[in-house]
C-alpha cells in the first residue's frame, strides 16, 4: 500500500495549524506557498480534512483554516482516511475469478486473499486509529509544549532568529 502525497501534503498543514496560535486562522494562501501547491489544489485537500471535521474553514479578508479539534481527538486513521478514503489494501477486479474459471480451487483461493488483505487492513486500521496527532507533536517536541507560532506573518526562520527556538522551544 502506497500512499498519496496528499497524505504528507495534509500532515504538513495539519503541523501548520497544531503551531498555528489557534485564535488566528491561518491562510490558505500562506499554505499554497509553503507546500508549493496550486490554490486549487490544496482546496482539494483541505475540503477533504473540513468533510472529516478535522479543520474548519473561516472565509474573509481575516479567514483561513483552524483545527476543529484538540489535537488528541484527531487520529492519523482520521488524517488517512479523509485524504485516501478508508482503508483496503486489496480490491478485487475479479480478475481471479476470470483467469481460473471453473477451477477447482478458484473461490477458495479467492475468498483466503480476501480474507488475507482483510486481515492487514484491519491491523492497519486499529494501529493508526490508536496513534494520535498529539503523541506524535509530543515525540517531536519530547512532551514540551508546542510552541505557537503565527505562520500568516512569520517564516521559521524568522522564529528561530528571534531566539524563541531556543531550549523547549525548538521547532
């Protein structure tokens, strides 16, 4: 299983926005830039993260995106499946069923690969439903807090010059 690079497109501003001081939405506009994505592009995926009601979206002169919820509430499963759809590794065409027609072990086989990719689709569903945005922004940070920044007027860089990326702080 191979995942779209939408799914690393949404964790990067899913990283935006947990960052992001939550009083202040951050730009679409700002989030083109970074990612180097089309206007329309990154619609698309944050369309699919609003559906999901991972993020919310604020029209206006002063809008843009925010998480809609705490980051412990939102799974990297949620992440995947709002980007990918859910997860199944394995969808059948019924090429099996054409290739060995009438052969003596053609469902049986068929129906133990169903079950196979089943299986690992399963596995992976309940290991990434149990892994949290906010384990994973704790493992980054070593359980410090997350620094906030206003990414709609600053630049990394910029933070890091400031001093505040300094000790706890590092971003």
């Amino acid at each position: 299983m191979k995942l779209k690079k939408a799914v690393e497109q949404a964790a990067c501003i899913l990283i935006l926005l947990a960052t992001q001081d939550h009083q202040i939405p951050l730009s679409t506009d700002e989030i083109s830039d970074r990612l180097e994505v089309s206007p329309s592009y990154l619609k698309k995926i944050t369309r699919r993260l609003v559906v999901k009601d991972i993020i919310t979206s604020v029209s206006g002169n002063k809008g843009g995106i925010s998480l809609a919820k705490d980051l412990n509430e939102i799974s990297v499963l949620d992440v995947i499946e709002a980007v990918e759809g859910p997860i199944e590794m394995f969808k059948d065409t019924g090429l099996i069923n054409f290739v060995f027609e009438g052969g003596k072990f053609t469902e049986k086989g068929n129906n133990i690969l169903h079950h196979l990719f089943h299986h690992a689709d399963k596995l992976l569903i309940d290991y990434f439903s149990t892994v949290t945005l906010a384990d994973l922004m704790d493992e980054v940070f070593d359980s410090s807090s997350v620094p906030k920044i206003n990414w709609n007027d600053m630049s990394l860089s910029e933070f890091l010059q400031q001093g505040k990326g300094e000790n706890n702080e590092d971003v």
